[in-house]
C-alpha cells in the first residue's frame, strides 16, 4: 500500500499556513499566517517551525536503512503534525483563526496525522 504522506506535507507546506493572500486555497488554513494580527509572531513562528518539520522528518526517515529508524521519524513527524494541530486550536482559541479556516486545517492535520501512523505501521 502506498501512502503519498509527503505529498499532503507538501499540500499543507504549499496551500497551509505559509502562502500569501495571493495563494490561499483555503485547503489547510489558508493563508493563517498572514492573517495573525502583530504581537502573534511567536505562534505565526511554531507554525512554520512545525510544518517545516514534517517533510524533513519524512525524507530523513526514508533514508535511513532500518525499519526501526524509518518508523520513528515518521512518529516524529507525525508529532510535527499534531503540534500545528495543537497551534491552530489554540490560534482559534485566542480568535485569530476564523472557524472555517481553523476547520480546514485542523481537517488537513487528521489526515496527515493518519497517513503517517499508517507509515509506522507499515515497516
């Protein structure tokens, strides 16, 4: 079974929180990022830190040659996943996310989330 894991990190890097109004899809939050009102930039700063996280944990993990190595960046990477998760609802309980966007990422973080557990599982 193949599960396209990097390619939905890739889809939450590209449509999530990092692209400009000019970009927003709506698809993992959109463009959250740039909606954070000033004083918000330690969070607007863990959401990248995080997002950033899972791609690199995937890569580093399909390259190391032990099943055990490949399954725990994939467990890291899903904590990468689960801690923007955790930033979108607390972004939403402070009410800088809309409850759409917030919706729509959180709905992206699952499925991430649940394609890497299968990734773990896998090996």
């Amino acid at each position: 079974m193949h599960v396209d894991v990097v390619g939905f990190s890739r889809i939450w890097l590209r449509s999530g929180p990092f692209e400009g109004p000019h970009k927003a899809t709506g698809s993992g939050g959109g463009y959250l990022l740039h909606k954070l009102p000033r004083g918000y930039f330690f969070l607007a700063d863990e959401l990248k830190r995080a997002s950033v996280s899972i791609p690199q944990n995937i890569a580093e993990g399909s390259g190391k040659p032990g099943v055990a190595d490949r399954s725990r960046y994939m467990g890291i990477a899903r904590g990468s996943a689960m801690e923007c998760g955790a930033l979108l609802d607390v972004g939403a309980s402070l009410k800088l996310f809309s409850a759409s966007d917030h919706e729509k990422g959180t709905e992206l973080v699952e499925r991430i989330v649940s394609m890497l557990s299968k990734m773990m599982k896998l090996e």
